[in-house]
C-alpha cells in the first residue's frame, strides 16, 4: 500500500516538473524571439543611418538654395543614433522621417530631381526601408504581447517573477500612418 | 493579435503537421492496397500479386522522398523559374524581406516566371527552405501595394506550413495518376498475360474480379485524390489572406491585387495541372467560371475580395465560419 502511494506521488511529482520544464522552456523561446524581433529593428535602423549619408551626397548640389533640408536630417540622424529608450527613440525616429519625406517634398519642385535615377532607386530603397523599420517594430509588438501575455497568465505567472521574466515595453506608435486592423480565425 | 490569434495560429500549424502524417499514413496504405489488387489483376495469383505491392510501395515512396526533398526545385523548373537577386527587381526583392521581417521569418528565395499573366505561388518544405515566386507579368501589373499584398499572402502559406502540405498533396494525386496510368496502359496494350493462361479455373475468376476493381480504382482513385487536394487547398487561400492582413494592415492591397488579377485575362502558359493548386489565383481560367464546384483549386474570388473589402472598411464578414474581422 505505501508503495503504491509511493509510486503515485513520484509519477505526479515527474508530471509536474516535466510541465514546469515545458512551460519554461515556452517562456524562453519567447523571451528570445522579443530580442531577437528588438534586433531585428536595429538592423534595419542602422540600414537606413548607412543610406542617409550616400543619398545626401547624390543631391547634395540640387540643394544649394535648400540647405537648412539636408541640415535638418543630418541632424536628425545623429540625433536618432544616440542610445536611448525604445519611447524616445520612436520619437526621433519619426523626427528623422519627418525630415527626409521633406527632402522629397522639396525635391519635387526640382525637374531635373524628379527624373534623377539616383534619387529614384534612393526613394525605393529609403521607403523599403522606414517599411522594413516599421514591421521590424509590428513584429517587436506582436513577439512583445505574446511574452507578456504568457508571464502574466496562469500557471507561468506563479514563478515567472521569480526566474526573471519581466514585463518588456512596447514599441508606441507614431502618427497615424499605420492603423490597426485586428483578424481573428475561428 | 491577441493571445487567441497566436494559439490558433501555432494549432494551424500542428494540424498541417499532423494532417501531413495522416496524409503519408492514409497514402502508403492505399499504394499498398491499389498495388496488391493491380499485381493480382496482372499477374493472376496471390503470390505473384505481392510483386505488385512491392512495386506500388517502392513506386510511393521514392517519389515521396525525391518530391519532398525536391519537390520546389521540380515545381520551379517546370514553372521555368529564375533566381533574382536584389539589383534584378529591386521593389519586389525589398517588398518579400519587408514581408519575412514582418512575419519573423528567414528570407525566402524569390524566383520570377517569365510570362506576362499575373500569378504567384510560394513552395519549399518548412520556412527554411522556402521560395517565393511571382511572375513578371504581376511585376508589371500591381503597384507596390498590391504586390505588398499578394507577397504577404504568399508568405502566410509558408508560416503556416501550407507549402509543404501543398507539396505533399501534390505527390499524392500525382503517385496515385502514375500508378493508376501505368494499370490501364498495361491493360490496354495487352494486361492479364497470367490471365490467359488461367482462363478457365477459380484462379481466374478471381482474377478477373481483381481486374475489374483494379479498372474502377484506377478511375477512381485519381478522381479522390484531386477532390482532396482541391478541397484542401480552398480553405487554405481564405486562412492565407486573413494571415496576410495581419502581416500587411492594409487589405484594401491585397483586395486591388486579387481584382487586378482576376480581371486579367492572359492565360498563365507556366501552370499545369500539377501546379495550378499553387498559385494564388487559378490559372486555368476556365475553371474560375463555375469555380463554386467541386472542382476548383480555389473559393471564388469575388468572396476573397469581399471579406477583404469588409476589413477595409472595419466592418465584419463572416464566410462559412473560415473567416471573420474585428474592429479594435
């Protein structure tokens, strides 16, 4: 009789570490994807710190009467390249676009600018990129709310605190260029 | 996005993979069956009728094992397929890696089909060994949008590991047409060798009951196999746009790319019947007509640009429980 008590309570104990285990493991993979996605970001943002400079160079002699445009994203740029929190580098992120769609506004009144190949493939891929900026950072969220969601919920929530899962921030959206549209499937 | 979303996009994940296993399991069985009654039907006797099975089951599996592991190479050389890099077409190349950022997935390989009908398709056995490939007449065609769009469609297949069930389906429906053609060829060009010997006995009674299952299975058979992959593949295409909006937020460039192609009446030269459950449109455009039936790879397209219509607008649609937007 002890023994089969025994058993039941080894077999019960074995269930439940090898549930802790899969759990987190579970939180692991998600913390990984959190910084792997916030990687992810900076790679693309660091692209588009490298293009600035080329493109500034390509039409820099359209500009002579514009200066204060291309002084404004050189600015930006070293501004947006400080280390700083996510919430304030979302800030002068959306400063250094501002300041480059300027460029482009003002480049429209230039004809010889607007059939400039140069400036065309630049246009392509400095959009790509703000593009490939701003899925890096959707994706950041989405891998974000998936990881907060787990630590916060039943059962990980009873150790999460504990093994050093924390809450991470969000990425806040800046204008209202992108809205959101939620799909569910069932 | 929410938790919900996530959960079920990990379960579409291991239902494809578990479908897959089911899918191999269902498969081997029925080679091994199909090739026991067509050795008997051929051969004349029990015994004999194993050379059958074993040929079937050889048949199956190496076709199986060569399709799964080239399977994207076959589909991409019949499709005449060429790599591009990304000086070839810059706008598509950045608009497939804004695509693999936004879904979190390794860059695929981007291929272009050289003919002038918009179409595109996405094969590969995982993430990691993923092609996307589009045809240069949708390069022309769509603007940035809408090839945004059709890319984040394409994607969606291979994050819900559609491409290799695809790829899957496909062997299955073209193993069970080679099997079932090499039956009725041999039958037609002078089959039952054994059975003229035998004519007369019990043994050949039998067989000639063999033969005649052997004929309705080889008809059939190809017949269920197309319904399963066209059935499959439906459900598939309504998943892979609500997918695709996730990824995009923005349906109304996906609703303008599947118009633009519907209305297109080019007939795309590089698909085949093989192919055609590939693409994110029927090429065989004389299905799209009465593409309500049976027998079309795809739902119709007007209700994939309806629901999509209805996210634009922040509205809700429902289509036969697949489907549904909310607003936030």
């Amino acid at each position: 009789m002890g023994i089969v008590l025994l058993i039941v309570i080894v077999v019960i104990v074995v269930i439940l570490v090898i549930y802790a285990i899969a759990i987190y493991n579970g939180l692991v993979r998600r913390r990984n994807e959190v910084e792997e996605s916030y990687r992810q970001i900076d790679v693309q943002l660091k692209r588009r710190y490298d293009l600035i400079p080329n493109l500034l160079e390509g039409v820099k002699k359209y500009f002579r009467q514009e200066q204060d445009v291309l002084t404004q994203i050189t600015q930006a740029r070293s501004q947006a390249m400080r280390p700083q929190s996510p919430g304030q580098q979302a800030q002068s992120e959306a400063r250094l676009s501002g300041a480059i769609g300027n460029l482009f506004a003002v480049a429209e009144n230039y004809p010889e600018l607007r059939s400039n190949t140069v400036l065309i493939d630049f246009q392509e891929e400095l959009s790509s990129t703000e593009n490939k900026i701003s899925f890096a950072r959707q994706h950041y969220n989405d891998s974000v709310q998936s990881y907060n969601t787990k630590i916060q919920s039943f059962p990980a929530v009873i150790f999460s605190r504990a093994m050093g899962f924390t809450e991470k921030e969000y990425f806040e959206a800046q204008g209202p260029e992108r809205e959101s549209v939620t799909v569910s499937y069932d | 996005m929410d938790q919900r979303d996530q959960g079920t996009f990990r379960e579409r994940i291991a239902r494809n993979r578990r479908n897959s296993l089911l899918l191999i399991a269902a498969f081997l069985a029925f080679v091994t069956i199909f090739g026991y009654i067509i050795g008997f039907a051929w051969l004349g006797d029990p015994t004999r009728a194993l050379f059958g099975l074993a040929l079937a089951l050889v048949v199956g599996v190496v076709s199986g094992l060569v399709s799964y592991f080239a399977g994207d190479k076959m589909v991409l050389a019949a499709s005449r397929a060429r790599e591009i890099t990304h000086d070839d077409a810059p706008v598509l190349f950045n608009v497939v890696e804004e695509m693999s950022i936004a879904s979190g997935l390794p860059m695929p390989k981007v291929y272009i089909v050289d003919d002038s009908a918009p179409n595109a398709f996405a094969t590969g056995r995982d993430p990691e060994h993923a092609t996307v490939a589009v045809t240069s007449g949708l390069l022309e065609k769509l603007d940035r949008d809408e090839l945004q769009g059709v890319m984040a469609h394409e994607m969606s297949h291979v994050a819900n590991f559609d491409i290799r069930y695809s790829m899957l389906v496909g062997i299955l429906v073209g193993t069970t047409v080679l099997i079932s053609d090499f039956f009725l060829r041999g039958l037609w060009l002078g089959g039952g060798r054994g059975g003229g010997r035998r004519s007369g006995n019990g043994g050949g009674q039998l067989q000639i009951i063999m033969i005649l299952i052997a004929i309705v299975l080889a008809i059939l058979a190809p017949l269920f196999a197309r319904l399963l992959q066209l059935s499959i593949s439906r459900q598939r295409e309504f998943l892979a746009d609500a997918t695709a909006v996730r990824l995009t937020r923005n349906p109304k460039g996906l609703a303008d790319a599947l118009q633009k192609i519907s209305d297109d009446r080019e007939v795309l030269e590089a698909a085949n019947r093989a192919t055609a459950h590939l693409y994110i449109v029927n090429p065989i455009k004389r299905f799209e007509k009465r593409s309500k039936g049976l027998f079309s790879t795809h739902p119709p397209i007007e209700e994939r640009i309806m629901i999509l219509r209805a996210m634009e607008s922040g509205g809700v649609a429902e289509t036969s429980g697949q489907t549904s937007t909310e607003t936030p």
